[in-house]
C-alpha cells in the first residue's frame, strides 16, 4: 500500500484509474491495484480501448466469434467494450455503493452524436442495459445537446459521467441538468439514492492552451503566468460547486435521498515536462472529489506526491484574479475556453475513429 495515495485518499479524494484493459482485468491487476494504490474506480475513452485491443491478445478470439457471426464494426466494438466494461465493474464491485460513491465504470457514449440529443439518449440506454451493472457511469459529453440528454437519463435513473467541462458557465449548466433528472426522478418514484454522478473538469488542457498564447504574447508579465491558467478555473470550478450543494434547491433532493454530483479533476495528467508531474494532484486536493488519473501520474504520486490538506475550498477569488491577470496580459479566456471544447469534441471523435481503425483491422486478420 502506497502511504502517499492513502495520504490522499484520506483526504477525501477518491483515486480512479484512467485506463482499462482485458489484461488488466484477467490477470488480476485491477483488482491488485484497489489493495496497493487505493484505486476506487475506472475511467475509459475509446483511445484507452484502441491501445488495449491493438497490443492484447485476449481479445482476439471474441473477435474471430463476432466475425464469424457477421457482425459489423460498431457491433463488434460495442461487445468488446461493454465486456470489458462489465467485468471491471465486477472488480470494483465490493467498492460500490459506499457513502462516496466509488466502484464505478465509465462507458463513454458513441463520440458522433456530441451534438445530438436523441441519438445521446439512446447510446446511453443501450450501454446501460448491454454493461447491466449498477455501478456502471455513462459518460455523456457536457455539449449543448448532452445538457438535455443528462436529464433525460437521469431522470430514467442511468447513472452518469459528464465530460468535457471546461468553463465555470457550462459546469453550472451541467449542474443544473443533473438536478433537473433528479427532479424528474423523484416524479417518477425511482430511488434517487441508487443514482449516482460526476462532473468531469478539464484541468491540464487548459494550461496547455493558455501557455501557447501567453509564449506568443512573450511579455514578462504573461510569461510569469504559465502555469496558473487551469489550477485557478479549477478553483472557481469548485466554488460554483460548493453555492449549488448549498442551495436550497439541492437540500431538497438529498432530502429525498439523492447523491451530490461530485467534482472530478479530469486531464490530470501533466504534458509540459517543465511542472511537477504531480502538480494536478496536490494543488487540487479537497474531500469530496475525485481524481482520475492515468497510470505514470497515478504512480509518480505514489513516489513523491504530497497532500497538504485541502488547497481548493475558499480560493474561488485567487482564480478569479489569475483570470483578471491573463486578460489584462492579452488573454481571451472566453475563447480560450471555447476553443477547447471545439478542440475536445473533436479529439473525442478521433479517438472513436482510432478505435474503429483499430478495431477493423483486428476483424481484418481473424478473416485472413
């Protein structure tokens, strides 16, 4: 057991894993890493998919069966997902339904129907009624079209991961239509207790982006703020969140038995080798939080990370200033912030696309 991730785990973060493979499943990894790295839940995308598939062969002889029966790309990526899927919730099952909510296992729905509601809505119900786990989390992008389709499925009690959340407005939006399902679902008699969600803030993405134009801008003064850009949307990020569980609206719901929708830290591995590897970790420690980490972060932490205590409650204003500072510099932050979520559905759609190549050439060699 690493001391370091129960240091942080004490603190009240919850440690996911932000990878999965069949290999980590089969051979007992998984499972190994819930004793020794306090992993309490998973993430997945299809570029985590796309790796697995391409360098295991456990998946191989599902393929040559899925081929065999006819079955076409999408179907074929649909089976080996959702297995996976399946079987880590099964792993992280003795996890689930603690008063933290952790055990989970996101599924993302099909990237190409970002910006369609109904075709959101229905991905999601057939990755939840195919994975057929309760613990299981439908990650729906934080879109314009998702705002709705999170309602819908919460509402009908699918548990879900909302991702690609980069700015404080569109996060309160999302907050807004988790309450609304809730709302729904109270209506409609389910047990808002067995609902669970997260709300997937960007964080290292946006430093990379402002970095870029703080160097094209050159000046000391924008140069001193590298660095500063996603801790401190981050910390105003935490701030809407602690006025909406705060609110008389959401008393009423936990009232009623339903779960907040915790923050989850999200792109929390580090891309500029000049900062702390650890740095979207430690200065983003406060209870009631998750981090999703990929593995090389998830072990540096183990190595030398440090929990100073909570570093985020009540620092809503210090983000705001460093906010004021990359606009006084020559930043546009409202663009920045758009650009990353045009940027973030099209890497979303990428990956998707990667894990069809990935996927076609599998079913191209069991036909060979």
């Amino acid at each position: 057991m690493s001391d370091r991730l129960q240091a942080l785990a004490d603190a009240g973060v919850s440690i996911w894993l932000d990878d999965l493979s069949r290999e980590r499943i089969e051979t007992g990894n998984l499972a190994e890493l819930t004793k020794e790295r306090s992993v309490v839940g998973v993430t997945t995308n299809p570029t985590i998919f796309a790796g697995a598939i391409a360098n295991g062969e456990r998946y191989d002889e599902q393929v040559r069966r899925l081929v065999a029966e006819g079955r076409s790309v999408d179907e074929v990526i649909f089976e080996l997902t959702t297995e996976d899927v399946r079987n880590a919730c099964d792993v992280l099952a003795p996890l689930a339904g603690t008063s933290a909510g952790d055990g989970r296992v996101s599924i993302e729905v099909e990237p190409d129907l970002a910006q369609d509601t109904e075709g959101t809505i229905a991905s999601a119900r057939a990755l939840f009624k195919a994975v057929d786990r309760s613990n299981v989390l439908i990650k729906i992008p934080a879109t314009q079209a998702g705002l709705s389709a999170i309602t819908t499925v919460i509402g009908e009690g699918i548990s879900v991961n909302v991702t690609l959340i980069f700015s404080e407005e569109r996060y309160r939006a999302v907050m807004d239509a988790y309450l609304a399902g809730l709302e729904r679902a109270k209506e409609a008699g389910l047990d808002l207790s067995s609902i669970q969600s997260v709300a997937s803030f960007f964080v290292s993405r946006v430093d990379t982006e402002v970095d870029a134009r703080l160097e094209k801008i050159g000046t000391p003064e924008a140069l001193e703020l590298r660095g500063k850009a996603a801790i401190a949307n981050a910390q105003i990020a935490y701030g809407a969140y602690a006025e909406v569980v705060g609110s008389e609206r959401w008393r009423a719901l936990a009232e009623a038995g339903a779960n907040v929708q915790r923050p989850l830290w999200a792109s929390t591995g580090v891309k500029n080798p000049d900062y702390p590897d650890t740095l979207y970790v430690t200065d983003l420690v406060v209870g009631g939080t998750v981090n999703t980490m990929p593995e090389k972060t998830l072990e540096a932490f183990a190595d030398h990370g440090e929990v100073r205590g909570d570093v985020v409650t009540g620092r809503e204003d210090e983000g705001r200033a460093v906010l004021a500072r990359l606009e006084e510099v020559g930043v546009d932050f409202a663009d920045v912030l758009v650009a990353l979520e045009t940027e973030g559905v099209e890497k979303f759609v990428k990956s998707w696309d990667e894990l069809v190549a990935t996927v076609r050439g599998q079913m191209e060699q069991a036909n060979a």
